[in-house]
C-alpha cells in the first residue's frame, strides 16, 4: 500500500478502484458479524470454500464475508448477488448444493424464504416483508462491504466525502453548517442536535488547543446491538465521520471508546485505523493537508455508566467511572481539561451520508425536529428478531407487526420496552405512537440508543420493573445517593411485590421514589433510573394491585407468588404438586387425602375437567406437560376400588344455624359441603328430582359415569345434608318463607340451563331439539325421538356430547356438526372435537342456519349460509361475517340447537335482587354477595355455562363468605399466596430412571377405539396402570420446592 | 460579575462561586452534608439540590457544584425540591440510622415517617473521608470500590495502607461515625428527638453563643423533655 501525500492522488486512485470492472459472476454474501459465527456463519464460509476447492470452481464465483445485516432471526444465511436471493437458515449439509444452484444459475425454490402471511416463498430481498418495509441507508452498506477490505468501501463510494471536504479551504464551517442544516440529533438516545455540539467545540480554545473527538461506542444496553453491527461491518463509515467532524471542529485527537466484550468490532475497527493510517489518512499531515488528526481505540471495562459522558472521559482518563455534574460541559472541558466532543457510533455513521447527498436531501426522510433514521434493535416475544432501520417518525405498529412480523406464536402483544435499562415500558394501546424522541418520552420513555424489547401476556411487568431496577442497582456508580439508594429500595420493594408482600402504600411510596430519583439524581443513568418502573407503574398499575392484594400474577412468572403453576391456576388450589409427589412415592391414600381436602367432587374432576392445571406447566417446556387430571384419575380410581375415602366424618362440634342452598349443582353441593364441614345445618333445595345439576343432567355417560357420580355424591351427603328434591324455588317456596323459617343465610346456585334460540324461521318445527333437553332425557333413559340424518348446530361442548350421544344411540346414519367460525375458536375442548371426529362425526365450520323448511309442522331441510370471518369482537374472537349469496340446503330429519346456555332468572323475578342488563344477578364478584341481605349467588347462574371447577370453586368461596356473614364479621375475599400445605421431600432418581424420564413424553392412555365406542356409552379412556402414574409422577419438576420455603425446606430436610 | 436572582433576590456574585456559596452568602439555608468548604464539591449527597430556571426549562441540580451564571434563576425550597430532599433524608436515615447529623436533617425538614426497611449501615458513602484524606492529608489512602449496590470505601486491596498516617481526619470530618445517634432503637429507626422535644436546661436562654459548646444542648448533658408544642413525638414516647 502506498502512503499518499495528496489528496488529488489519491482521489484518483480511489476513483480506479471504485470504477474497476466487476467481473459478472455471481457473489456469495456471508453475514459473519458476532451473531453470525455464533450460529455457524464461519463453517458454512468454510464449507463453500472447500467445496469450490474440491470442484475446482474457481472464477466461478466470487464470496464476501461481511459483517451483521440486522437479520437475525434467518442466520446463518447466504445472499447471493446480484439478484439479492437469500437462503436462510441454512444447514451445513445444504451448502454445496445450493454452491453448485448459484454457479448454474438456478434458485432452490425450497430453500427460500417463506413468508407465514402471504404464504410464499420470497426469491429477493427485498420480497421480505422484514426488509420491505425497512429504509436503509446505514445497514444497507454492510452487505457491500467486507469490513476488513478498505477497497469494499472505496467501492461504495466511501472516504469520498472525505476527500470532496479536502478539496474545499472553507470545509470546517460548511461541514458544522450541513450537519446543523440536517437536524442530525445524537443516536446515542439524548437527542441533542450534533450540528449546535460541533458549533460549540469548534469555538472552543482558539485553534491553538488540543481538542478531543470521541466516538462513544460503550454500547451497554441488554439487547442493544445497532453500534456493534456498525463496527463490525464497517468500520470505515465510522473513521470518515469522525475526520469530518476533526475537520469540522479542528479536533487534534480522536478516541473511540469501545467495550471490551465487543471483540470482533475492535478487531475490524484496529485493521481499518492501520489501513487508514497506511494510507495516509490518519495520523500527521493527512494527505499532504497538513491536517492532524490521529484515532485510538480505548477499551471500556464494561461498566454501563460509562456511556454517560463525564462518567466516560474520566474513565478515558483512567480513572474510577464516575460522572459528574455539568456544567462545566465536555465541550468546554472534557478529557484532561480539553475541549471534548463526544458523539455515539451512529451518529458519526451518519455524517458521511450527510455530507455526500447534502443536507437539503437529508431532511427528506423523518419527520419535524427528527430527521433521518435510525436503527433499532427489535428482540423479544417477536417473529423476525434484528436490527431495524426506518425513518424516525416511523409507528411502532409498524416496526411490531410488519416488520418484526407480530407475535411468534400468535399470541397477544402487551408492551413494548424501548431504549433499555432508561427507556420505559409503551403498552399496545399506545403502538400508534410514532417513534421519535419528543413522542417517547412524552410516553414515559426513551429513545435512548434503540433497544425495542416486546413483551407478550406471559411477561409480568412487576418483573420487568424489577429486573431492570436489579441491573441499574448493580451498574449505578454509587457516587450520588439517590440514585444509589433510590435504585436499591426499588429493587427491594419491588422484589417484595413480586413476592407477595407488598402493601398498598408501597405504590404511593414507589411513585415519590422514582420520581426523586429522576429529579435529583447527578448523571442521565439516574435521571431515567426510574423510568422502566415509572412507565410500568403508569400503564400496568392494575398488575400491581394484583400482586399486592390479589397475590396474583396474571403472567404467571413471579416463583413466589405462583408456587408451582398447576396448583396456581386451579380455581380451587388443588395441591397437584404434593399428590403427584405422593403418587410418585406410591403412597396413594395420603395422594387422595389432599385431592379431597379441597375438592369434595374428585373422581368427577379427575374425568370432565378442562386442567388448567396443565396448561402453564414447566414440564411443558421441554417436553409434555405432565398428565395431571389423568395422575388425579388414577388416584381417585384407586380409592374407589380400595374403599378409601369414601365417607367423611360429620363435623364433631354443630352449629345450630340454618343455611339454605338452592340448586344441587357442582357449586351449590360445594358450597353446602363446605358449610356443613364446619359444623353448620345446610340444606339444599333441589328442583329435579336427581341431585348432580348439569353432572347428573347433562355430561353423557360416555364421559362421566353414573357410578363415578354417585361416589362424590354419596361422599358429599355422609357429611350430614339435608336434601330435598323436586322443590322449585318461586313455585313450592320463597326467599321470604326460607328467612322465616329461621334460615340465616341462602345460596342461589341453580345455573344455567335455558337453551338460547337460533331465532330463524320455523324453529318451532317438530324435530328441532335443543341441545341439553336432548342431553338430560337421554341421561335420565326417556325415550328420545331421533330421525336419520341429523345436524347439531353449535361449537360449544354440550353441541359435541349431543352429537356423539346422538352417534352412540345408533338410530341415525350420519350426524354433522355445524358451526359459525373455525376449528380455531371453537369453545369445545379441544379433545373432544378429535374424539367425535375419530367417531366419524362431520364438522362443517363457518355454515350458520338461516331457515329451517318445514313440511306439515315436520322438519324437512334447513338452509344453511356460508360464514367468513371478519374483525374481532369484544370476546377477541373473529366476528363471523355471512358470504353473500352462498345459501345451501341440507336435508336433516332432526336439528339439534346448542347455540348455548343462559340462567333463567324468572323465577326470581319477586325477590328483590338486583340484576344486571343482561338478566343475571348482580354480585359482588369477590365475596358473591348480592344486594340483598343474606343472599349469595354463584356459579353458572352468575358467570353463564361454565366450566365445572369453577363452579365448585364459586361454591367454595361463597361458603367462606356465608360464614364471615354468619359470624358476624366483615365480608371480604381474603387472598393468600399459593403454597403446599405439606413439603414433600423429592424422590431421588437412579441414573437408568433419569435416563428413562428424559424423554419427557405422557403415557399413552389406553383408549376404547373409535370404531367400536361409537356404539355404547361406556367410558373411553383408560384409567393410568400404576406403572405408568409411577413414572408419570416421578417426571414432575416440583415447581412448589423452588420457592424460598420450599428451598429452605429441602435444606432442613438435608441437615436432618 | 455574574448576576444571578435566588429566591427572588438578586445577587451580583463573584465569577468562581458556586449556588451554594451564594445562597450562604445571602443566608439561605440550603442543606448539606457532603459539602465542606475546605474540600472540593463533590455533589454526591444531594440534600444540596436547588431548581434551576433557565429559558423556560427546569430542573434540579446540586448547588455546591453549580457555577453562578449570568441570568441564572434559583429556587431553594420548591415543592419539587422540597419533595426530592425528604426521599433522599429518608433513604440515607434509612441506611444509617444511627447518625445525629442525619436524624437532626431529618428532623428538620418535617420527615415523620421511614417507610423502607432500615439498613443500619455505618456509611452513607458521602465520599468526605476520601476527600478529606487525598485534599486535606495529602494521604491518599483510601478510596472507593466497586459500583452500585456493592460500593464501599476502603484501603486498596483492603489491605492496611502504608499512606495511612493515622491522623484521624477522615473520622474528624465523617458525618455518621463522629456524631452518633443513641435514641434510635431498631423498631423506631427515626429518632429527632435532639431538634424537636429536648432542649438544654442549664441555662435560661441558650442559643450557638450562649451554650459554651455552641451545640444547642447538642452535647446532651443537660437536656431534658421540653414542655409544650412538639406534641406527636410526646405521643410517640408515651407509647413507648
């Protein structure tokens, strides 16, 4: 390389390098930055390399290995020019052939990318939706660069500002002149304008001085990654900034403060200053201009606040990273009392871009006030992870759901963090917020240096504010004591929140800290300290309060709070987590013990619940979840065939005072078990002349036997209940008559069994029948009227028993379900839709009735429309919307309606309780209470068709508040944390069951087959074999132990 | 000569002075606990803070390190001021409940009320020690480590050091361990008991120059419950 010694010379020589003929083959493009060698970019380099070795494909292609193109999520890639054709995610074996598709110009189709949304593969770039809708000037260069070759940047036009400067005597004040034309403001999150920074450092000292240029490269932000790209891929960009701006400022020095744990940066950025150097670009009398300027590298030890710039000249200095207060400003005295300019790696990227399309060209992109772009780095609960750039001004909708491509898992998007550890949480409502400082931090955040973290409903935002309260108590310098201090408590308190022990009076005290904190605090890290807990504080108040006085974390993330996930989020807080412990010791009737401690129901929940116990399991996430209910079932089993359990002892001490249940239902059973345990005279008042509610009418045999049923009941009576069938409240009694007599308290449970019209024409026809009636007759052995071909209209679980209960009563051909919307937003459970269509029951989704044809008051046919789904309603589903014109009919023989459930309130009509606008009850809904004295209510009567553990879980607690009721005390929920009431101690696994167990899968459950059960109602599944709960069991994670109790259990239990 | 406006007076002040020295100069009170007229303005304590107006923008800064500047508006007790002084006295009581220097602070700006665990540390980490001892004592021999959370003051490597001439300046000049607090006990963590209810009672009048350690009956020899107007901490103290 040659030293040139002017600028003529060497504008000539970069000339004939940039206009060089490029040979027309096509070109590999590598991505290697750090992310990319972490997922494999060096080897797939390294396997084309051998391969074009081994083929002698030499001259046949060409290959560049750059740094990050901000597309993570695709990693490793290769792109291949000049069609700008991707192929993501590549493994190493489909390397060479995808080698030997580019040298003979093909495209493998299958390996492109395919786009979720628009269900194609994209051949370009630029077909991406996550490039689409970016606008990149900054980034776009790091696929033309290999940052280690200067001449990669000569190429893309670099050092050509540069140069044009060079060539101008007035440079220095047309350059300050064009950056403060362009609005440019610092990248680094502050905002403040560069050009009025340069102004001010280039009047400093009188010429004569020494001045500082510092580009500040201390990116420490957790999931920040924009410099670093930046100085990976191309580091030039960053050199010709910063001698535009000596030029500009007359600066002597030039500093780039990078962090040590950038490796790969300092790496490019130390070959790019020796290139510089070697060329004479750096270093003394620049290009023969006499122009001095010479650029280190200094490391940062990574310390977060030494990206704050008083913290970072003393640290520069070489001493401890402290900010100070200003003024006295950098500018006027920065490093060892010199004018100090400092300014962040992208905005230094910037200047070149300014400089060569001119200012006036600059300002065309942004908004007001906010010119330019800007890259952020998108991560979190988000499809396509990577750097972003667009347009300040830009929407955050925008950036979220086109180019970030939404939720990956299609769940809901609660918030959004921007701009780190300083930046604040923006929730969703607020997504059409346009991305520029002003906006930002009128919202409560930052800008900051472009860190967006999206956040989806399993993200507590207690523990968001929490974690970043914990990293900005570790990286406050400590020199000021508000923010050392002020950090501290918050974590604390926070902690204590998340913990279930905070008080309310905490979130007053939270508000006045963080707002002292952001007040008094010395440096801008403790000024926007508080702004992830403010912000959270703000938008996401309610999930405080949860936590404080519910002890409820709805993301079910805080450990503390939760226990373990299964016993959370059962209504009831069944104690899964120490039956299945049990179960896994083999001690059976200390497991159904504690099931029936809370649940007088066991064997009925072990077979119709909906677990939602499984659902937020931890075993779930590396493998199944485990099989709770069917752990439950086999128990329960257990107890039945042994005799375990099967009565309850009356309670030993009676209290004379009468309770009245109505309703025989899961909630009116428990809530009169409950009473009556604790010694209270409860009785309950029947309509029907069974007890059991829906169990009893309506769940089909097939799913809940009689003789399961008749053991809970039995149970539940030998507590001592006064039953009495075949009274109906409004007819045989009234509220009135029950206070009368001397009933102190009563509890309405009588749930919903009204059936709702589909409200078409000829719905009175003879063979239209709905749903539950049909259910209940066939339950209770009536004869049932049944023709060939039937259609059950509904999605919800009692359409589905009727259907099967229909298939299995065999006088039908063919049953056909139909239903509004998909399979998707069907409200049956998930099981049961297989199981019926295992049965071979059609589903035939968006149809919807819209006349029933009727001949002589017989049904003949109905005429059903098809449905398209359009916006979300109020319940998030997608509305159902009908298709013009797209009428067909079917002939059905019976039309079985199960449109849905409602409680009928009529006969309540004359007891002086309030009701809501939709005819239920009006409650309260934390103590069930209702307007009037000494009445309750509860379960689907309240709530609507529900599901049975929530009914039971209704009962339960409308028996706790009867009892504050009758005791005189105030009636209020009391909430508590979810804990064990007994540890037990975890079995220790050999090495061969550790083995077995990592397979993590559920025992398959032995089913009756589909051909066969369609025609009976005998049970289908299988009860678990011991061996099978056995190993079942011993695969749970014991969530309930990670907790500080339970931890310090397990250590006592050691010591012991 | 800069010419600055505090609290609504003007003041022409010379070119090197800080807020804070105005405001003394003037006789404002501002409080201060890491502020030492001998030692450099560290800013680290915060109590000293002050709002500033300037076109138009606000905001809050420590005035013993703010140079005066022509046009500069100061406000020593604002609400915002006011309210940002009472946390940070809260959080350093808080710390170190067992200091005088700040259950007297406290006391003084009206804090009834600790809400946050106390810690009872033996440092609020002021820095006046290091200051004391590399400016005054040319000793050099102790300084911070570690950040955040972990901060502490100490020899290097905490090992005994050699600079350490024993001279005592750094105790002389701390503000916990010179003049410790006795009345607070674990339960209480607040104490004031010295500003608000006890007054000397061994002279009739006793001020700074009357009581001959100009200690206000700081000293505590002589001083008994004071009769009348203080009545909640009475309360407190019949409770207890």
């Amino acid at each position: 390389m040659k030293k040139y010694n002017s600028v003529r010379e060497f504008y000539n020589f970069m000339l004939s390098v940039s206009q060089e003929q490029k040979p027309d083959i096509p070109c590999i493009v590598i991505s290697a930055g750090t992310c990319g060698q972490a997922n494999g970019a060096s080897d797939i380099a390294r396997i084309i390399k051998r391969h074009v070795l081994e083929h002698n494909l030499h001259g046949r292609l060409s290959l560049r290995i750059t740094g990050c193109l901000g597309n993570c999520q695709m990693e490793p890639f290769i792109l291949i020019e000049p069609e700008d054709i991707i192929y993501p995610n590549l493994k190493a074996d489909d390397v060479p052939q995808l080698v030997d598709a580019v040298i003979n110009g093909r495209v493998a189709e299958d390996k492109l990318y395919y786009d979720p949304y628009s269900m194609k593969r994209c051949h370009a770039i630029k077909d991406i939706p996550f490039f689409r809708y970016q606008q990149s000037v900054i980034l776009e260069k790091n696929q033309k660069v290999d940052p280690v070759r200067i001449t990669d940047y000569f190429k893309t036009g670099g050092y050509s500002a540069f140069v044009k400067a060079l060539f101008d005597s007035d440079a220095d004040r047309i350059i300050v002149d064009e950056v403060t034309k362009s609005e440019l403001r610092g990248r680094g999150g502050a905002g403040f304008p560069t050009g009025l920074k340069w102004k001010l450092t280039k009047e400093q000292g009188g010429g004569s001085a020494e001045k500082f240029l510092i580009c500040n490269a201390d990116e420490g932000d957790p999931g920040a990654y924009m410099d670093r790209s930046i100085l990976e891929g191309n580091p030039h960009s960053i050199l010709e900034g910063m001698l535009l701006g000596a030029m500009a400022m007359k600066a002597t020095r030039g500093i780039v403060y990078a962090r040590s744990e950038y490796p790969l940066a300092i790496k490019h950025l130390t070959i790019a200053l020796r290139q510089a150097k070697e060329y004479g670009l750096l270093g003394k009398n620049i290009l023969g201009t006499g122009l001095d300027f010479d650029i280190s590298i200094i490391k940062g030890a990574g310390s977060f606040v030494c990206g704050e710039e008083t913290a970072l000249i003393r640290s520069v200095e070489g001493k401890m990273g402290q900010p100070r207060q200003r003024p006295p400003f950098p500018v006027k005295k920065g490093v060892w009392g010199y004018p100090t300019c400092i300014n962040n790696v992208e905005t230094f990227a910037n200047i070149p871009v300014i400089i060569n399309e001119t200012a006036e060209n600059y300002i065309k992109t942004g908004i007001e006030k906010n010119r330019g772009t800007k890259i952020f780095s998108l991560v979190g609960k988000i499809r396509n992870t990577g750097l972003v750039e667009v347009p300040l001004g830009t929407k955050i909708r925008k950036v979220v759901y086109d180019i970030g491509g939404g939720h990956p898992e299609n769940k809901k998007i609660k918030a959004i963090q921007t701009g780190g550890p300083s930046g604040g949480c923006i929730p969703e409502k607020l997504f059409d917020l346009s991305i520029d400082y002003e906006s930002l931090s009128q919202a409560g955040s930052i800008m900051g240096s472009g860190g967006m973290i999206v956040m989806d409903e399993e993200t507590c935002m207690v523990d968001v504010a929490k974690y970043f309260a914990d990293f900005l108590r570790d990286e406050s310098c400590g020199k000021c004591s508000v923010c050392r201090e002020g950090t501290q408590r918050m974590h604390e308190i926070l902690t204590n929140i998340t913990e279930g022990k905070g008080k309310i009076e905490d979130l007053q005290l939270l508000e006045e800290l963080g707002n002292a904190v952001k007040d008094a605090s010395m440096c801008g890290l403790g000024q926007t300290a508080a702004n992830p807990l403010l912000s959270t504080l703000r938008y996401f108040k309610d999930e405080f309060i949860d936590h404080i006085i519910k002890k409820k974390c709805t993301a079910g993330t805080c450990q503390e709070i939760i226990s373990s996930s299964c016993q959370y989020n059962c209504p009831i807080d069944t104690e899964a987590p120490v039956y299945i412990s049990y179960i896994a010791k083999k001690k059976y009737k200390e497991a159904l013990e504690i099931i029936k401690k809370d649940n007088p129901f066991a064997s009925v929940v072990a077979r119709v619940c909906h677990h939602p116990c499984e659902r937020r399991c931890k075993a779930n996430e590396s493998g199944d979840a485990i099989s709770i209910r069917n752990l439950k079932r086999f128990v329960t089993d257990f107890g039945l065939k042994n005799k375990l359990l099967l009565h309850v002892l009356p309670p030993k001490q009676k209290i004379d005072i009468k309770v009245a249940i109505i309703g025989s239902g899961p909630a009116g059973l428990s809530c009169g078990f409950t009473l009556a345990e604790k010694g209270y005279n409860v009785t309950i008042f029947e309509k029907h002349s069974v007890i059991g509610g829906m169990l009893s009418l309506a769940i089909p045999e097939y799913r809940l036997p009689q003789k399961i049923l008749k053991a809970d009941l039995d149970y539940i009576k030998s507590i001592g209940l006064d039953i009495q069938t075949n009274k109906s409240l409004g007819k045989d009694f009234n509220l009135d008559l029950l206070f009368k007599k001397n009933y102190k308290a009563v509890f309405i449970a009588t749930g919903a069994y009204k059936s709702m019209n589909l409200g078409i024409q000829g719905e009175n026809s003879n063979g239209v029948i709905h749903g539950i009636k049909l259910l209940t007759d066939i339950k209770l052995g009536k004869e049932v009227n049944i023709g060939k071909r039937v259609a059950v209209v509904g999605g919800g679980n009692s359409a589905v028993d009727a259907a099967r209960s229909i298939l299995r009563l065999g006088k039908s051909d063919s049953v056909t379900i139909f239903y509004r919307r998909t399979i998707a937003e069907m409200p049956a459970f998930k099981e049961e839709i297989e199981a019926a269509s295992d049965e071979g029951i059609k589903i035939e989704f968006l149809t919807s009735p819209c006349k029933i044809i009727s001949d002589k008051g017989k049904i003949k046919a109905c005429e059903f429309i098809r449905m398209e789904l359009g916006e979300p309603d109020e319940s998030g589903r997608r509305r159902p919307v009908p298709v013009k014109h797209s009428e067909f009919i079917v002939n059905v023989d019976t039309l079985v309606v199960s449109v849905g459930e409602q409680p009928d309130t009529s006969f309540l009509q004359e007891e002086k309780i309030e009701f809501t606008k939709w005819g239920t009850i009006k409650i309260n809904d934390e103590t069930f209470t209702t307007n009037r004295h000494g009445v309750f209510a509860g379960g689907d009567l309240v709530t609507g068709p529900n599901t049975v553990i929530d009914a039971i879980s209704a009962g339960k607690i409308a028996a706790e508040s009867i009892q504050q009721f009758l005791t005189g005390k105030e009636v209020k929920r009391k909430y508590k944390l979810t804990r064990p009431s007994v540890y037990v101690k975890p079995i220790e696994l050999s090495e061969k069951e550790q083995e077995q167990l990592f397979e993590a899968k559920r025992p398959k459950i032995i089913q009756h087959c589909a051909k066969d059960r369609k025609y009976d109602f005998f049970v289908i599944e299988k009860t678990l074999t011991e061996k099978q709960a056995e190993k079942e069991a011993k695969r749970c994670l014991r969530c309930d132990i990670m907790t500080k109790e339970g931890r310090e259990f397990v250590e006592k239990d050691k010591i012991v | 000569m800069p010419n600055i406006k505090i609290d609504g007076i003007n003041i022409e002040a010379p070119k090197n002075w800080t807020v804070l020295d105005a405001a003394k100069f003037l006789g404002l009170e501002i409080p201060s606990l890491c502020y030492d007229p001998g030692l450099t303005a560290g800013g680290n304590c915060r109590l000293c803070i002050v709002e500033i107006r300037e076109s138009g923008r606000s905001k809050i800064v420590s005035s013993c390190t703010y140079p005066v500047q022509e046009g500069l508006e100061v406000f020593t007790a604002s609400k915002r001021v006011v309210n940002a002084r009472k946390i940070i006295i809260e959080l350093l009581v808080a710390q170190c409940p067992t200091s005088k220097t700040l259950q007297d602070l406290a006391a003084k700006m009206g804090v009834k009320k600790v809400r946050f665990m106390p810690k009872w540390d033996k440092c609020i980490y002021c820095g006046l020690c290091v200051r004391m001892c590399e400016e005054q004592m040319t000793g050099k021999a102790i300084g911070f480590t570690n950040r955040g959370y972990n901060l502490k003051i100490t020899t290097p490597f905490d090992v005994t050091s050699e600079d350490c001439r024993r001279c005592g300046g750094c105790i002389y000049i701390c503000p916990v361990c010179m003049a410790r607090c006795e009345g607070t006990q674990p339960s209480e963590v607040l104490c004031g008991r010295c500003e608000n209810s006890l007054q000397p009672t061994c002279l009739d009048i006793f001020d700074n120059y009357t009581c001959w350690m100009g200690l206000k009956g700081d000293c505590g020899t002589c001083i008994t419950e004071k009769d009348g107007n203080n009545n909640d901490l009475r309360e407190v103290k019949k409770n207890n």
